[in-house]
C-alpha cells in the first residue's frame, strides 16, 4: 500500500507520535466489537444493555458470566499485525503514546508499553463499591446466581471497564489529552469517532499543530478535517506505514 511521502517525513522529523485506537484495530484478531452480531447464548442479550450499571444492579450474574465469555474469546484472540506494527513504531519515535478504546489487552499483549487504556481492560476485577483490584486467588464465590465477592467487604466483583453512563478515569483522560495536545502526528485508527471525549482527541492534537491521520476502511466524522486518510484495514495500513518510516 501507498503511504504518501509527507506522512512518513512528518514522522521521521516527529519527536511525539500520539495514536488513539478503536474496535476497528481488533477486528482483525476476530475480537467481536459491541455492534457485532453476539453469537451463541449471548444472541438474544443486546450488549449496550448489558454494559451499563442499570444491568449490573438488575442481573449482576448475567452480567459477569457476559464478561468471563468475553474474556474467553479475548485470550484465544492473537494481537494482529496492526498491534504489532504500533508496537514497533513505538520503538521507532522519542515519544509515544497509545490511547486505546478498547478493553482486549491486545496492545499489551503485542508488545506496546505506554498505553492509556481509557475505557478500562476487561482482564481486570475489581470491587464494585472500593473499586480496587483483586486477583483471582482472592475471588469468594457466592453461588451459581450471583457473581463471586470483594474478600475485603462482601460487595459483589465486577469487570474494571467503564461502563455506559458511567464517567471515565479523570487521570486516564488527562494523560491523553496531555498526549494529544503534545504530538507531532496524531493517528486515529478503527474508531468510529463518535464516542467522547476520545472523539475529541483529534481536534486537540490538530489545535496544537500535529499532522492528523485516519487510519479506517470507512468514513467517519474525523475524515474530512484529517490531513491524511488511509482508506484501509489496519492491519494493511500500519505495516505499511512502519516499513515506509523504516526504508
Ligand atoms: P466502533 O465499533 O464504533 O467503530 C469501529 C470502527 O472501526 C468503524 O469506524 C469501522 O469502520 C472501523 N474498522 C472496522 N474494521 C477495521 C479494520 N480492519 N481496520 C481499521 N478500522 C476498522 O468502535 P469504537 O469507535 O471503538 O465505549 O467505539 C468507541 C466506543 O463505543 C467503545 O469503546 C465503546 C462504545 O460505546 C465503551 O465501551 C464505553
């Protein structure tokens, strides 16, 4: 694939590259996104009402057995070569920053390091009232209809991911809006960029003179104010744009 030559000169003169990623860059692991068609059990469950607190407090079972099928399908996933190829551009600048919508803990699995997971990582358990951490070694199970609990306080565990209608981390936010406004280049790939504030990121990279590119099969409401558009999967795009920065 093309990489136009003032993209791959604007990052080799980059001291901070900030990428904003979205379901899009896992769809080629096979990582089903929310809109994807649910399959199996889980086919007659619409998963925006199964990702809210509503949810949670209605059927808090339901809502974790969703989340551990979840996290069965993530750890048979493989990063693809989309995570692969930012893993090593990481490498290939003096800053960079990965902001990611999704919860997969696929860009961690491939290799990327300073990554802000901004909607949270569904690896992760906490307790639903301290909001803290437990392992697994410390869950205590409550039963067939009741998710297993907090060892500490007796509250039920929950996924650590942010869930619709609830505010995201004001510390992950920052840090990337910190990202943003800092770059150079600013490459925002499979995200539709309609859910903020990461929609948002964009313009704060582009208001402090960073060279916007969308990295995306389809047109989204970022295309038309981006400097660069790759009309393509990730997973074409981003090996491209790395052997090019590399040649
Ligand atoms: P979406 O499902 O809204 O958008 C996925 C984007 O990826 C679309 O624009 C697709 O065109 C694009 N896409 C599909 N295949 C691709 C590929 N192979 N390479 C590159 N792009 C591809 O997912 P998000 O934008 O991530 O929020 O959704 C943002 C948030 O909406 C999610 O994090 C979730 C949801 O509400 C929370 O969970 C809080």
């Amino acid at each position: 694939m093309e990489v136009p030559g003032e993209l791959v000169g604007a990052l080799r003169r980059a001291r901070s590259v900030c990428v904003l990623t979205g379901a899009g860059v896992s769809a080629e692991s096979g990582v089903p996104t929310f809109r994807d068609a649910q399959t199996g059990l889980w086919e007659r469950y619409d998963p925006l009402e199964l990702a809210t607190p509503e949810a949670f407090e209605q059927n808090p079972r339901l809502v974790w057995d969703w989340y551990a099928w979840r996290r069965e399908l993530v750890r048979e996933a493989e990063p693809n070569p989309a995570h692969h190829a930012l893993a090593e551009l990481e490498e290939l600048v003096p800053e960079f920053v990965l902001v990611t919508q999704n919860v997969d803990g696929l860009h961690r699995r491939a290799g990327s390091r300073q990554v802000v997971e901004l909607h949270g990582n569904l690896g992760y358990v906490i307790c639903a009232s301290e909001r803290t951490p437990v392992s697994p070694d410390e869950f205590v199970p409550a039963g067939e209809d009741r998710p297993p609990l907090c060892p500490r306080c007796g509250s039920y565990l929950r996924p650590d991911v942010v869930w619709f209608g609830e505010t995201l981390s004001m510390g992950r936010i920052s840090e990337a809006q910190a990202a943003a406004a800092g770059c150079d280049v600013f490459l925002s790939v499979g995200t539709s960029s309609v859910v903020y504030p990461a929609a948002g990121l964009a313009s704060e990279a582009a208001r402090s003179g960073a060279l916007v590119v969308e990295v995306n099969p389809q047109e989204t409401p970022l295309s038309g104010a981006s400097d660069h558009v790759l009309r393509a999967p990730a997973g074409t795009a981003l090996p491209a744009l790395v052997e090019a920065l590399k040649d």
